[in-house]
C-alpha cells in the first residue's frame, strides 16, 4: 500500500442533488484510513485503523447521512465560531444586539455555529512518506452569506486533517488556523463533536478526567460550576453501558503535558475510549481547549468526547467569557490550535 489522497463520489439520494457528492479518502499506506466530506462542514465521516488483520471503525456515521445530508448525526461536526447554544439566538456584542437563527431545541436557541452546515473550500491535499493530509476553508461571507449579518466580522477557519502512522499507533492530527479577513477584531469559540463508533456488546470503556461540571438549565449554562457527582465522574475507565450524560465539564486537571510524536506543541490527554482486544483511542487537546462536553447519544451507538475553548454561551456570560476562554482575536492577526486522535 501507499500513501495517498484521493477523491471519490459518495452514493448519495437523488434527494441530495443539491450536494456535492465528492469525499475525499487519505490513506497512510499502513491500513488506516480517513474519510472527509467538505460539503457537509468538511466533516469527519470515518477513520478506519488496522486490527488484527481488519479494519476497525472509529468514527459513528449517521445510517441516514447520505439520504438527508445532516452534517450534525454523526463524523465529526466542527462547531464554530460559536460552540454549542447561544441562548434564544441573541447576544450584543460592541454595543450592537445580534439576532441568530434560532436552530435548535424547538426554535429556542441558535445552535453549533454557522461552520457545520455548509460547504468548505478545499485549499490543499497531499501525501508524503510520513502521512496524507487534506486543508479546508470557511470563510463566513462566502460559505455561509446569510449569516454574514449576523456575525461582527468577517471570520475564517481553515482546517487541516493530517493522518499518519507513528511508532505502531494511527494518529488523526487536527490543526486549526482563525483569522478575520475583514481586519476586525474577531469574536469566536471553537469546538468538534465527534461521535466515536462504540459497537454492539463491545465492552467499551470511558475515561474523561475533570473536577468539575457546569450546572445546566435546558442545556445553558447557569454560570455555576459544581464538583462532580457520580453519574458525572469519569476519572476512572468506566463502562460504557454505565454512562447516560450530556454535560459540559470544566476545571480540567493539570496532567502534564507531552507531545505525541507529529508535532512539538505540549498537548494533554482530555480523554479514553478502551475497547477491549483492539486498543485504546486517546483525544488530545493544546492549551486552547479548555472544557470537555461529554455526551450519550439516544441511539446508544457512539459517544462523544468534545473538545471546546469554551462553555456553551460563553458570550452571553459576564465579560463575554474571557474568564471561561471567549476569543477576542485582534485585527489582523491569527490564531492556531491543536487536536491530536490517537489509537493504538
């Protein structure tokens, strides 16, 4: 096998003809591969790894996705500039009040930004003996124009997957790049929510260490952080047939910071899932991602680790949520972030 990039077309519906049918697969010449569609948020659909002679499916793809093209089911949704809910849609941001499309919870709040729901501009792809990559662009005015209004400034996020193999693990790197075209001071929080596979009777384990949760009222923010209870606390493995949540963990324990091999940058490790017999995926987080919404789909077939620089709301709450990691990227300059997916 070798490394490679390439492009293929997805069985979509005849309902979906507005969409682009074009995914493109990386392959890192060693079994593992990924699987990105630019047309729905430049979503995640798949990462496959080798085990034991087949391939292993990490990534939880909606049954329904390529008949109703719902980017937020399934892969890996990247949620920005806003993460989670704005409550009621409404924030004032410089003395200005915005109204979003209220998208979410029966038309009561604007819901996983405007990134998610549109398509991407891919920029680059490529491969080389280390690994094969793929970089995408929103940019707000352009992919998501009725939205423009909505948003102080103009915004971009460019995106870059980069799969590779390293040191008998498959590493699914997620380098993040936001900058405000326009030369405006830049308002945004970044997250992904993706949903990691948990198959049938796997015996799956979880393990999200954190000391707190935000207290939750029809899924905002109360602004009090509380210590974890049981049903909460997953600083230790626990099985996945145990866990039913759907919180915003906060006050992330100071684990000592590594690289993982692709990179220099300090990242920690904000997360588990052991599957029995096959290996472990870890989810690793620079600096920048601060809170941990954990979450059990109804479907019981996945769950997700997500990482967020901030809380849901963050800039409906006092200060616009500078204290709670709310970005206020100044003209002219960019902002960088990495996640890093490992198994092995």
């Amino acid at each position: 096998m070798s490394v490679k990039v390439t492009r293929n077309k997805a069985p979509l519906s005849p309902s979906l003809n507005g969409l682009s049918g074009h995914i493109w697969v990386l392959d890192d010449g060693k079994g593992a591969t990924a699987t990105i569609w630019p047309e729905i948020g430049f979503n995640l659909i798949s990462w496959t790894v080798p085990v034991a002679g087949t391939s292993f499916e990490l990534i939880h793809q909606d049954p329904h996705l390529f008949e109703d093209g719902k980017p937020t089911r399934s892969g890996n949704p990247v949620l920005f500039p806003f993460p989670n809910r704005i409550v009621g849609g409404k924030y004032t941001w410089d003395g200005k009040t915005y109204q979003l499309a209220r998208t979410g919870d029966q038309g009561t709040t604007a819901i996983h930004g405007f990134a998610c729901r549109t398509g991407w501009k891919v920029l680059e792809t490529g491969a080389d003996e280390a690994g094969a990559w793929i970089t995408g662009e929103f940019l707000l005015s352009r992919d998501a124009p009725a939205d423009r209004d909505h948003w102080p400034t103009e915004a971009r996020l460019r995106l870059t997957y980069r799969l590779q193999s390293h040191h008998g693990k498959s590493h699914l790197r997620l380098e993040a790049v936001v900058d405000s075209p326009g030369g405006d001071s830049l308002p945004f929080g970044l997250g992904y929510h993706p949903y990691f596979a948990i198959p049938k009777d796997s015996g799956a384990e979880l393990k999200v260490p954190a000391n707190a949760f935000w207290e939750l009222e029809a899924c905002i923010p109360t602004g009090r952080r509380l210590p974890l209870d049981a049903g909460r606390d997953l600083s230790q493995f626990r099985s996945f047939d145990s866990v039913y949540v759907d919180d915003v963990l906060g006050e992330l324990p100071e684990a000592t910071p590594t690289t993982t091999g692709l990179g220099q940058e300090s990242l920690h490790l904000r997360g588990e899932i052991r599957y029995p017999q096959k290996g472990i995926l870890g989810i690793w987080c620079d600096r920048h991602f601060r809170e941990i919404v954990v979450f059990t789909p109804p479907s019981r077939d996945a769950f997700c680790i997500e990482p967020y620089t901030c809380p849901t709301n963050a800039i409906n709450m006092p200060h616009f949520g500078a204290n709670e990691g709310w970005i206020q990227l100044p003209p002219n300059q960019i902002w960088t972030a990495i996640n890093e997916w490992t198994f092995g």
